[in-house]
C-alpha cells in the first residue's frame, strides 16, 4: 500500500469515529460503510463494557472523538511532513498495548502503519475488543490491511523492533525480553495542574475534565494540583460539582470507598466531597478517587519541580501550560513519554 492510500483510509476512519462520538445514526453510504456495519460498531460501543467495566460508552465515545480530530488528510500531511518515510520497509514491528482506556494504542498503531513497517499487536486483555472491529472495518476498505496489521494471539516471537507500554513493574520485564531489540518502552506516568489563584470557575470546572475523564485512569489525567499558599480549596470544589456523578459508577466508588478507609484508618488528613480525596501530598501518584495537593510559596518552586520530574510527568496543565480541559486531547505530535515514535520507526 502506498503512503497516500493509507493516509486515504484512515482519513475515512476518521469521519465513521467522528459520527459514533457524536453518537449519529447510520449517516449514509458516504461513511464508507453500510447501516448493518455501521450499526455493529454503535453496538459493540454500547456493550463492551460487559467485558470492562470501565470503558463505559461515553468514555468511548470520548476516545473516538480525541481520535477522530487526527485522521483527517490535513493533520496527516502535517503530522507526517517532518519525516522522511519509506513506502514500505518490511520490518516487523511488535506493539504491546495497555488498556487503560479506550484504543490507548491507537497512535502507536497508525504511527507504525505510515511509517512503512508491519503492525504485530499485542492487546491488553482490558482492551481486546474494539481494535479488533476497527481493523475490520478498515479491511472493508483495503483487504490488503490485513497484511500490514495483525493480532497476535500468543507470545510474539518474529519482531524486529517494539513499542510497549505498561507500569514500572512490566517496563522491567520488557526491558528483560525486548532489550536487544530496538525499543521504546513507557513507564508510569502521571499529570498535574498548576494553578495561580487568578482561574474563573469556568476554568476551574474545565480541570475537572482532566482530572475526572477516563475515570481518571490515564498517564494524561491530572493526579496532583500546585496551588498559591492563600488559594482556597473550597472554589475548586464547588468547581467540579458538577463532575458529582462519577460517584454513581460502582468501580470508581469502590475505589473511593477503600482509599477513604484505608486513609482514615491511618489517621491521615484528607479533604472530601463526596465524590473526590483530597490529600496534602507531594507524590506525584495518587490512588484513584484521590487527589494530591500541594501549596506553594512561588512559581519558580513549581518549575524545578516540573524539570526535577520531568520522567515522571506525562502533561502539565495550567496557564502558559496545557489549556483547562485540554490534557485528554493530545495532537498528533504530543508523543508519550516525549519520545517521538516516527522518528524511531523511520531509523529503523
């Protein structure tokens, strides 16, 4: 397949994602697909979270619109412009996704399918259902997809080079297995915002997006926020009130369940609303449905925080930084880990 006939494809991907994020009927056959195709993709949206119960519809939905926003010939053109890219190179590229959230690995996936090189992916047993029907889709478009992505189903074994995601404590076994293979491996990441005191409540409701989206289960939502000394918290939670419902969804509210008693069983100082912890702590990682803080005296505090981190933090949210409400929709270019995966694929 040539550049332009991938880019083609995925481009008509784009507008079918972009329907099913908007929740659209059947649109027509200028989707590229019929009603009954069209229609098994809005089911399994609506059903996969039987087998994951965090992958509600809307977080799908919210995933396929994020996606949606780069598969477009002009972000395409743009994305792939800084790169000299080879028709086709015939390595064999193992892809071992995480399944945080919905289609996480999508832009690794795309970015080895440009890049000239075989897709071999490994999916996560929370994700295994939805890439297998986008790659089916994409197959009613060009059999020919069918050769230049497949799932494996066992241990990968033929692969020139990898990409895996994962904890710290898998990015150790990766390191182990896939060492002497050209490699990206991503380790634990986590988000912040900073805030200056100077946030209208909009903007403020606005962060609850980065905090709350995804259940807060991903490297891009905010785990830690570093507010001026005299700022006062209770703004912030009238703020994400609205946010309030979150509670209503049974894993998320077992996790704030344990992590409450767990802390006040420990005597520790937590700030609640119902619905989100909040915790004086400096750690960068927090336990889901809590939330660290931490005061700061002046902005510069903030920033040798950020360059002493800067391997643990994934985005950054805040004025002069990500906008409010932004962290969970990253361009083309905002690589994870800031290792920029084309131009390692088009080394290889």
């Amino acid at each position: 397949m040539t550049l332009k006939e991938k880019q083609n494809i995925l481009s008509q991907l784009g507008i079918i994602f972009k329907n099913l994020s908007e929740s659209n009927p059947w649109p027509g056959y200028s989707v590229g697909i019929n009603e009954d195709e069209y229609n098994d993709l809005n089911q399994l949206i609506e059903t996969v979270h039987i087998y994951n119960g965090w992958f509600k519809p809307d977080q799908i939905r919210k995933s396929l619109a994020g996606i949606s926003s780069w598969l477009n010939e002009e972000s395409l053109e743009k994305w792939l412009a800084a790169y000299t890219l080879k028709e086709s190179s015939h390595k064999k590229v193992a892809i071992i996704m995480a399944g945080n959230i919905p289609l996480v690995g999508f832009h690794d996936l795309i970015a080895v399918f440009l890049s000239g090189h075989k897709a071999i992916v490994k999916l996560s047993s929370d994700d295994k259902h939805l890439l297998p029907a986008v790659l089916k889709t994409l197959s009613l478009f060009d059999e020919r997809i069918k050769e230049e992505i497949t799932i494996a189903e066992n241990q990968i074994g033929d692969f020139d080079a990898v990409i895996a995601t994962g904890s710290d404590n898998s990015a150790r076994y990766f390191e182990s297995y896939f060492g002497k293979h050209p490699n990206i491996i991503r380790k634990n990441r986590s988000s912040i915002a900073v805030l200056d005191g100077t946030e209208t409540k909009e903007e403020l409701t606005e962060l609850g997006k980065d905090i709350f989206d995804y259940f807060g289960l991903g490297c891009r939502n905010v785990s830690q926020i570093w507010i001026p000394e005299d700022f006062e918290l209770n703004r912030f939670f009238e703020a994400i009130y609205p946010y309030n419902e979150i509670i209503n969804h049974n894993k998320y509210a077992n996790n704030y369940d344990y992590n409450k008693a767990v802390k006040l069983l420990n005597e520790e100082n937590l700030l609640d609303n119902g619905f989100l912890l909040l915790k004086e702590d400096d750690s960068l990682n927090s336990p889901l449905a809590v939330l660290h803080y931490q005061r700061y005296k002046d902005r510069q505090q903030v920033l040798d925080f950020i360059k002493e981190n800067n391997d643990q933090i994934q985005a950054v949210v805040g004025k002069d930084f990500i906008p409010f409400g932004n962290s969970q929709k990253p361009s083309l270019t905002d690589y994870a880990d800031g290792v920029d995966t084309l131009e390692f694929l088009s080394k290889l």
